[in-house]
C-alpha cells in the first residue's frame, strides 16, 4: 500500500492552505526577545488549519517550556503514518528562486565569489525566512515563526571568548558557522529588504539559525523547511522517517513499533560524533557512541589515507581507538621520522587494503604509535582543564553559552580520560 492511501485510510486527507484565517495576534513582526516565550499551541493550531495533520495521540510536549518536540500518547505501530504537511506550506530553496527571481541571484553571486557554492540552498531559505519576518502579521507565516526559539547556541551564536573554549575541533567546526553566517550577511545586502532589516544583526542571526537547524537536505541542491515536522528532535535511535512526495508533500511514518509515552525522533546527523551536531544545532547529544579523536594536527595525514574526521573516533564507554586513528598516527610518525621509504610503503598499504602489511607495519612501529598517542591525550586533557577553567571565568550574562560549552568539554574529558587509561595500560 503506497504511503500516501495509507494517510488517507487513516484519516489524513489533504486540505487547500487557500482559505484558513486564524486568531488575531499581536501586531508587528517576530518579538525576538530572549524573555518572550514561543508561542507552540498557537502554531500548531494554525497548522492544523492550513491541512497538516497528525496521527491520533500526537501532540506537541515540553519539559522546560523551550523545547518542544513530538510525543505520543499511544501505540503506533511500525510503517505508521505519523505527520502530514502539505507542499503549500513549506519553504523550499526552488520555490523562493522562482518567487524571488533575480533579486536572489543578485545575493548569491556574491556567495559564489566567495567559494560558498555549496551553501545556496540554505542561502535560499534564509532569504525567505527573512521575507517572511520583515512582513509582520502580513505573513502567512507568522504563526509559525512566533513559534520558533528566540535563542540558539550553534557556532553561528557564537563569539570569539567561547571559541578559545574549546576543542580545535569543535571550536573550527563551529568558526565554520559563524563564517557562513558572516558571508550570508554580506551577500543579502543585495536584496530587496529594508535598511532597518539589513543592518539589524540579531534578526540576520535569527534567520540564519532558523534556515539552518529548521531545514534538511533532500538532495539535488534542495533544502526544505516544513512547519511542525520540523519540530522532531534529533536522536542516535530514531522512531521516524521523513520524506517527500514528488508533489513536495511531507510525510513522517514510524519505522519501528513506538509505545505509548515515547518522544518521536529522527536523525539531524551522524551520530557517532556529536561534535557537528554540537556546532550546526547548538545541543550536545551523550548518547554518542564516541567523539573526534581531535587530531588537527595531522588532518593532511588523514586526507592523505583517504579518511574523514568521521573515521577518526575515541569510544566514550569503552575507550576504544578507531583502526583509522591508528594508521593517521603511525603515518604522521613515519613522515616525520629518517625512513621515508617506510612511509611510503605504509601508504601504499593502507590505500591498497592490504591489511596483512599495514599489520605488519603497526607492530613494528607501535612503541612510536603508542608514545605519539599518549602524548595527544594527555595534552589534550591537559587543555580541557584550561579550557574549562576559562569558560568558568566568563560572565552567564554575557556568555550564556558557557554551560553547553562545559558540557561539551566534560563529555570530550571523559572520552579521553577511558582512552587513557586503556593507552597506559597497553
């Protein structure tokens, strides 16, 4: 039975975004202040009267009265439809070309001449998120965008103090989003939005945040934000898929039996490394298996092998050692050392997937390794301790991000103290 028959068995039925008004709310645009809280219930009011539908038991829920996310009350079977969000409401990065047309292009050359190619798409929505907010109540939208957090703690969030908090790691990813946002505030100023918008940066900021932990990459340069599917939090154990039709409809179905009680979840990411997630999303998850190695001093040797930082993992529970960090250490200590031809040799072992000689290699070499190794962790949670105690000095009112921040570096110490002990112990 096709996915959408299956909607409309259960009751889901598409309705026309055309004619639903709802309650009046407060004039004017998007209150962004930090004290003001989002308004969820009205939303999803609003939502529901624009065709989006939910399955029986599913309801918005909140712990803290700032994170919302999708419960159910009751059993849902796997292969269950669970959301349904009409096209007509979502933003998508060719739906704001065609309504923007050259004004947009004019913005994103300027992202092309800074080697941004591959942020258009999100540019895209962040454009539109910024349309929709200078219109005020004019909106149709508005509901929604009053909904949506006032304060965010990816990297784009960010300042320079929290960034000599962290890991390297963490603290390029999360420079990275600050960057990002930085040139996305240059390349709108081409567009036709008002000065008052243009020059505000908390505004910018906000939309910013908003297109990028809002949407997802569907593929073939498409990003898609849909309105209340957007609301699912991330988890290393998903209850739910979500996907598009080729009308551009949303649809969100439980891939395993969900009891009732159970939050419903879906994957921002991968969640062997909680590191990314930490700099795009502004949230730390602990139920990662494990964390970056944190080797940037050898991020030559690891592209060289044909690695990726996601390759090169501590195990948070067991202190185990990815076969990947291994080989980038004994590479990096290869090339600094006399015998040039060993490391040539231990290169062509490693791309070629003859494992028998890496081994061979690796236990000819491991005291170097092992040193190599020791010395990394030990610097690193030597840093940690540094970088800790000077996220501790900082004011909360001035840098409310230094909580996550400790987290972050509490989770990273841990990681590295269980590494430790199984090096020394070796």
């Amino acid at each position: 039975m096709k996915f959408c028959t299956a909607l409309l068995l259960a009751g889901f039925s598409p309705k026309s975004a055309i004619s639903f008004s709802y309650r009046a709310l407060p004039a004017g645009t998007v209150n962004l202040s930090s004290s003001v809280e989002r308004d969820v219930y009205n939303m999803a009011e609003w939502a529901a009267g624009y065709g989006v539908q939910q399955a029986e038991g599913v309801q918005l829920t909140s712990y803290d009265g700032q994170d919302y996310f999708p419960m159910t009350q009751t059993y849902i079977p796997a292969g269950s439809p669970v959301m349904y969000v009409p096209a007509d409401l979502t933003f998508t990065s060719s739906k704001s070309l065609r309504e923007f047309g050259n004004s947009l292009s004019m913005c994103e050359n300027q992202l092309i001449q800074a080697n941004l190619q591959d942020k258009v798409p999100l540019f895209r929505i962040f454009f539109k998120v910024v349309a929709e907010y200078e219109k005020g109540l004019d909106s149709p939208w508005y509901p929604w965008l009053n909904s949506l957090p006032r304060i965010f703690n990816t990297g784009a969030s960010m300042t320079y103090a929290c960034f000599d908090c962290l890991p390297p790691y963490a603290a390029y990813l999360a420079l990275s989003e600050r960057q990002n946002f930085v040139n996305f505030q240059k390349a709108i100023r081409n567009g036709p939005f008002s000065e008052e918008i243009l020059k505000n940066v908390t505004v910018l900021k906000w939309a910013y945040n908003v297109a990028l932990t809002r949407s997802t990459d569907i593929g073939g340069g498409e990003r898609v934000i849909a309105p209340l599917a957007d609301m699912f939090n991330h988890g290393s154990e998903t209850e739910i898929k979500i996907s598009f039709d080729g009308n551009g409809d949303c649809y969100a179905y439980a891939t395993v039996d969900v009891p009732a009680g159970s939050p419903l979840r879906v994957s921002y990411g991968d969640p062997t490394d909680p590191t990314p997630l930490f700099a795009s999303y502004g949230f730390l998850d602990e139920s990662s298996p494990g964390t970056f190695c944190k080797l940037m001093n050898m991020r030559s040797e690891m592209e060289a092998l044909g690695y990726t930082y996601a390759n090169l993992l501590f195990y948070r529970e067991t202190g185990g050692i990815s076969s990947e960090v291994y080989d980038v250490v004994l590479y990096h200590v290869l090339l600094n050392s006399d015998d040039a031809g060993a490391a040539d040799g231990f290169y062509r072992a490693v791309v070629s997937g003859d494992e028998g000689t890496k081994s061979q290699y690796h236990d000819q070499y491991w005291p170097y390794t092992k040193q190599e190794l020791q010395k990394h962790v030990d610097g690193t949670l030597r840093d940690l301790e540094r970088w800790s105690a000077k996220a501790n000095s900082y004011d909360l009112n001035t840098h409310p991000r230094v909580p996550l921040i400790l987290q972050h570096n509490a989770f990273v110490k841990e990681t590295f103290l269980r590494v430790k002990m199984n090096l020394d112990a070796m």
